[in-house]
C-alpha cells in the first residue's frame, strides 16, 4: 500500500478523510440526527459571527485592489525572467470552470427572479423596473469582485511562496513568515492543509449537490426521468465515477479540453438567450444600468450588514461568503498552479476582473430574459422558484428549440460538473502529498469518492437547504486561515523590498530543480 501513497503526508490525508468520513457515515446513518445539528450549530454561527463574514469578504477586496496599484503588482510569479506558460484565454477558462461555471446554469435564471420578486432589505416595490435592477445588482454583488478577490488573494499567496520563495504549492508554505521555512511540516502547517482540504471537500460537495439535483431535472424535463434525492445521489455516483477518470489524466490533458469546451457551450448558451430571449433591447438596456450601479456601489454593498433582514442575509449574502471561502483553498491553489510567471498585478486583475465581467454579462442577459419571460406571462417562472434546479428548464420551456437547448444544457452541466470536480480531486491530493504536482492517483481516487460521498450525505440530510449549511459550517475554520495567509503575504512583499532574497532563492535553480526533499517544483 505504500508505494501506491508514496510521497503523502499521512497525518493530512488520514486526518482530512476521517473528519470527512465521519460526516458522510452519519448522515448515511441518521440524517436527521445530522440535520439537527448542523441547523442548530449554523443559527448560532450566523447569529453571533455573520459579521465576520462580511468584514472578511470586504478586506479582501481592498487587499486586492491595494496590490493591483501598488509597486508590488509588478512582481512576477515566478524569477523575473519567467512568463506564462498558458494562453490567456485557456487560463481564463480554466479558472471560469473550475470556480463559476455550473454555478451559472444554477443560479443563472432562479437568483435574479427570486430577488425581483422580493428585492432585498426592501429596496424597491416587488415585480417593478426598480426591482429588476436591483435583483440584478445583488446577483452580481453575490458573484462578483468580493468572491473573487477571495481566490485571487488565497492563489496569488500560493503562487508567490511557491514560484518565488522556491516552497511547495501549499496553503501552509503561505505561513511562512510566521512558522519559518518548514511551514509545511510543522504540526500547525499540516493542521491548516488538513483545514483547507475539509473546506475544499464541503465546498465541492455543495457544487456537486446542486449540480446533481439539476441535472436530475433536466433529465426529467427531456426523458421523465423522475425527481428525487435518491435519483440525484445515483446520478452524483455516476458523474464522479466520470471525473475520477478526468482527474487522473493530469491538468493538461483533461482540466484543459473540458473547460475551453465548457467556455465555448456557455457562450452558445448566452447567446441562445440574447437571439431568441425576446427582449433584447430592454434587457441590454437594464444590464448596461445595473451593471454600472453594481460597480459604483460595490464598497457600500459590501459593508451593509442587513439589521432588521438577518434571514435574507443568513440564506444568501453569508452563505455565498461562506462558500466562496470553502472553494477559497482548491480554486486558489488551483489557479495559483497554472499562473506560473505572471505578475502580481495581472494575477490579480485576471482572477479578481475576468471571470467577474464575464459573469455580469451572463446574468444581465439570462437574468434578464427570465424576469422579462416572467412579466410577460411567458413562463411561470416564480412557480419553479419552490425548487430553482428546475427554473433553468422552465425559462427554456419558453424559448425555440427548448428540447435541444434542454439537451445542451444538461450535457454542459455534467460537463462542468466533470471539470470542477476533476480539478477539486486533483489539488486536494496535491495538498495531502506535500506539495506534489504529480500526486498518486489512489489518492485522488480517495478524495474523489470522498467528495461525492458527502455531496450524497447531505442531499439525503436535507437537500439543497443542508448543501447551504455545509458549504457555510466547512468554511468555518477557514476563515482565521485565509486572515492568516492575507497578513503573511504583505509581511513577505515588505521583506521583499529591502532584501535580495529573491535572486539568492531561485534564479540561479534550474525550473525541474526539486523545490522540497522528494518534491517537484509546480508548473
């Protein structure tokens, strides 16, 4: 068995899949049981920290904003000399696939609707102009700049220590500054990547779950395949069968093709519904207002607490906080691996502004079409809201050619579905193997049949209600670790500025050259 687990750091990998395991034995066993506690653990969290949440989704973006104007957004991931090893466009799609993409087809038509009809905090009379715009600038705060400033922060951290400082591609080698250089083998650098892996894993699990539930859906619309939780865990034991396999083909080979395929199909699907939505005018229109009211109140958006609407907040501003901090770990070390030799300032501005923009376009004109589709009587949309896997389908059921767009839909899912997860499986059995960009293929088997496992657990706990709880309950822990890394990536840039630590450090070491005893130096 050891050669099969050769170079794996035993207390990070046994440690993460018995916390995990436990989780997935107990809501197979007794999902109420389960159920009870998480409910009960999460009104407690948000009740007395849904502040932090905020604060912390706020701080980041600042962060980010300061390095991308500051003199450090001229460093290069890398030694000076180095250059990106990806194009643009692979890289962007990569990073879409891997961190947004299902999200969309999920949310892309149920969020906007969902806030017209009941606009936050009371903002706007219900079902008017006013509340379209809202709804719309609320569904882009929830996917936009502060999300992604998350990843861009936790990646460009991993980046750095590894490609500059010559350290494994850890969340642990981040804490350098503070624990020393053998950060990643010192008991509180092993418990923060045993903590990034049980974030990633509740974090995927979420995706997965919804993905799961949708795709039961969609089938169901084209071939009556019946709705159910038990249906969706047989589909989410499927797909994860499929993106075991992806995953041990390696980053270039599978994560690559499936997510520029994945880039392409979302585009048709955008453009489906900016050609046959029937409103393109009107909702261009509102996309162009709502997008420029998002970005010129972003800051204000990101620091109101919601006194008075603490249920809204708890089900949809703190739990995407929360969940884009779980997926915080994997999409950051993720994009961190394939952003060798780029410089801070365009990591920050590709990670943080490319997939954000791209975003605002999909839900100004799929939103869009399904607010008109609802106002005009065309679909009931608001009917479906009681169940928002089955919205996408419903604002199609309107629209020409409504069973082959159906068909693509449900195959970009699973697409997505595939890629995510595939990436997910890959980066959490980099981050049991100390680092390694090569890591055994038994280990990211493990993870991959872990991720199901409790993407399955919650959908029989409480369906999409306990995918919300976990995704929050896992991100937890994780945030003191993403404060941690934020404070320990300034602490090197200021050492940076009066040392010559980076041309000791790497630019004399060959690229293949080992970066720790027994590892490989990342992409």
């Amino acid at each position: 068995m050891n050669r099969y687990l050769k170079g794996v750091d035993p207390a990070v990998l046994w440690g993460s899949a018995v916390v995990i395991a436990f989780f997935v034995g107990w809501g197979l066993i007794s999902p109420q049981s389960l159920g009870s506690v998480m409910t009960s653990t999460l009104n407690w969290i948000i009740g007395n920290f849904s502040w932090a949440f905020i604060l912390l989704a706020t701080g980041v973006l600042v962060v980010c904003v300061v390095l991308a104007v500051s003199k450090w957004g001229r460093i290069r991931l890398g030694p000076d000399d180095s250059r990106p090893e990806f194009s643009t466009f692979s890289w962007v799609s990569m990073m879409f696939a891997a961190g947004l993409g299902a999200g969309l087809l999920f949310f892309g038509v149920a969020e906007p609707v969902t806030h017209w009809t009941a606009p936050p905090h009371g903002l706007a009379t219900p079902e008017t102009e006013e509340a379209a715009l809202v709804a719309l600038r609320y569904t882009y705060f929830h996917w936009g700049f502060n999300g992604w400033a998350m990843y861009a922060v936790m990646g460009g951290a991993m980046a750095y220590f590894a490609y500059r400082r010559g350290m494994p591609i850890l969340v642990s080698s981040t804490l350098s500054p503070f624990l020393g250089p053998d950060a990643p083998s010192r008991p509180l650098g092993r418990l923060v990547d045993g903590l990034a892996i049980v974030a990633t894993l509740f974090g995927t699990a979420t995706a997965l779950g919804l993905n799961g539930l949708q795709l039961n859906s969609g089938l169901d619309y084209l071939f009556g395949v019946p709705k159910s939780n038990v249906v969706a865990v047989v589909i989410i034991v499927a797909v994860t069968a499929m993106f075991i396999l992806s995953a041990t083909s390696g980053v270039e080979k599978g994560i690559t093709f499936l997510a520029n395929l994945g880039s392409v199909a979302t585009i048709g699907v955008f453009l489906f519904f900016l050609i046959f939505g029937g409103s393109t005018v009107l909702v261009i229109s509102n996309g162009i207002e709502s997008i420029g009211n998002y970005i010129m109140q972003v800051f204000p958006m990101s620091v109101q607490t919601g006194v008075g609407d603490e249920p809204w907040m708890a089900s949809w501003t703190i739990f995407y906080w929360a969940w884009w901090i779980s997926w915080g770990p994997f999409v950051g070390m993720f994009v961190a691996r394939i952003s060798r030799g780029r410089t801070i300032r365009e990591f920050i501005v590709g990670v943080a502004v490319a997939p954000t923009g791209f975003g605002f376009v999909w839900f100004a004109i799929v939103g869009g079409t399904g607010i008109e589709l609802q106002r005009t009587g065309a679909a009931d949309i608001v009917g479906s809201l009681a169940t928002p896997e089955l919205v996408l389908f419903t604002a199609l059921d309107a629209l020409p050619l409504a069973g082959v767009v159906s068909f693509i839909c449900v195959l970009l899912i699973a697409l997505f579905f595939i890629s995510g997860a595939d990436a997910a499986a890959v980066v959490m059995s980099t981050m049991a193997s100390k680092g390694s960009i090569a890591p055994s293929k038994v280990v990211t088997v493990i993870f991959g049949i872990l991720m199901g496992g409790i993407a399955c657990a919650m959908l029989l706990v409480g369906g999409l209600v306990a995918l919300q709880q976990a995704a929050i309950l896992g991100a937890v822990p994780f945030t003191f670790v993403l404060v941690a890394v934020t404070w320990a990536w300034f602490k090197a840039l200021r050492e940076e500025d009066g040392s010559e630590i980076l041309q000791v450090d790497i630019v004399d070491r060959p690229r293949d050259a080992p970066v720790t005893v027994g590892e490989e130096r990342a992409p």
